[in-house]
C-alpha cells in the first residue's frame, strides 16, 4: 500500500496533510525518513512513525475462500498476462492474497487473508494441516499401486509421507478412476506427481478441504467469507 494512504486510513490526518508532512520529512519507515508519498509499505512489517507518533493502521482482516476454477494463476499477478485469481476478487481491498496455491489446471478451495499471521499457520510445515483432494486418473489402478500411494512415493521433489488414499470409482466406460487423497504436505504439483509416479496420470484435481473446512457447494469461480467459528477452528489447527 502507498504510504499515504497507509497514514491516512489509519485516521491520523487527511490524505492532503499527510503528503503535506511526507514531502516535509516528517515520516519515517523503520527509523528512516521517507519523501515520497507512494513510497510502497508492508502493512504486516513496516513500521511508520507520522510527525514523531507510531501509526497503528486500521486493519480490517478478511478471510473468505474461493473456489478456484481451472485455467487461472494463483498469483497476484502473472507477467504473462493470464488470468490469476486475484481477477476473482478484484471487488475486495487489493490488501488480500491467496494462502499456499494451487495450481494452473487445479480446481477447488483456495483461501485469502490479508492476515499474515493466519497465513503463516496455515502454511507452516510443521502443522501438517490435512488438505484433501479429489483426484480423476487415467486408467484403473491396481491394488499394489494404490498401496504404494498410501505408503509414499519417490517424486522429483523427494518421497512423499504417507497419505489416505481412498478409491470413489471407476467411470462408466472403464478408462479413469476417481479417488479422495488426503495429504499434508505441499511438495510442487504433489498429487499429480505421486499418480504420475505409479503410471496413472492425473485428468482432473479439485481441493474440496483444508482441515475442517470444506468447499461445500460454493459456484467454481465465486468466493465467500469465513465464518467466525471456521477461522477460529483454522487457527486452532
Ligand atoms: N497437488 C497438485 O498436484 N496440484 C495442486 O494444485 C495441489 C496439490
């Protein structure tokens, strides 16, 4: 956010006085002075003193989940040009972001938050939140493969920790198969390299929970918020 509006929504001044008393020298980032009024401020790190009085910003924190459809970058923006996610909720503060990602062709939960500490939660390896997918392959696994998923596979990014991998069925023309895979870790493309890794591409992936919360039926490509209990129970996590 620019430094001037980071002042003067957090009330301290009218946005005029504040580029008033920045072009005057009387702000300082992290201890040192600043000049320029769109001088770009973390709203989670940055430490901005207004004529000598630390500013606390009114932050209001946001959290909603968006069920992501295939086809679009998890990114806040993509230089090339390419749908991202962040078109999906273009409507709300640009202060938000996508919690972990998902990827181009991957479907499904997606969280925002412009809290950080959440964020950080959430994404710490050390809390093996449980997120689970269903999962379409090519072909039918057999039992052996499916067991060798279960138990951890070798993929580009290293072995996989043992995941729950339960078989839904099998398509009516016999060609793929669907399968719920729960896993905790976030190794990259992880569920299509672990399928890829027992010779059973991946067709279509969608994230349908992070620990208890579930997607539900919210429409592919719109966003709700999180209910109070929900964000509480995610922190908790
Ligand atoms: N595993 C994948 O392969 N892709 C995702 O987007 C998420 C998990």
């Amino acid at each position: 956010m620019r430094l001037e509006k980071y002042i003067a929504t957090s009330g301290i001044a009218s946005r005029r006085a504040v580029k008033k008393s920045i072009l005057a020298g009387a702000v300082t980032v992290n201890g040192e002075t600043v000049l320029v009024p769109g001088h770009p401020i973390n709203v989670e790190t940055d430490a901005v003193e207004f004529e000598g009085k630390r500013v606390e910003p009114l932050t209001e924190h946001i959290y909603l989940m968006l069920n992501k459809p295939s086809g679009c970058v998890t990114t806040r923006r993509d230089e090339r040009g390419r749908p991202t996610v962040m078109d999906l909720v273009a409507d709300l503060p640009d202060t938000i972001y996508p919690v972990g990602r998902l990827d181009l062709e991957t479907e499904g939960l997606l969280l925002f938050t412009n809290d950080g500490n959440f964020a950080y939660r959430l994404l710490h390896p050390s809390h093996e939140i449980e997120k689970t997918y269903l999962v379409w392959v090519k072909g039918v696994p057999s039992e052996e493969a499916v067991q060798r998923l279960r138990q951890g596979v070798t993929i580009p990014s290293g072995t996989t920790a043992p995941a729950k991998v339960k078989r839904l069925k099998v398509s009516k023309d016999g060609a793929s198969m669907k399968f719920e895979v729960v896993i905790h870790e976030g190794k990259k493309r992880q569920v299509r390299m672990m399928f890829k890794a027992v010779g059973h591409p991946v067709i279509r992936l969608k994230r349908i929970r992070i620990g208890n919360l579930g997607l539900g039926n919210l429409p592919s490509g719109q966003y709700r918020f999180l209910t109070s209990e929900e964000i509480s129970e995610l922190m908790m996590l």
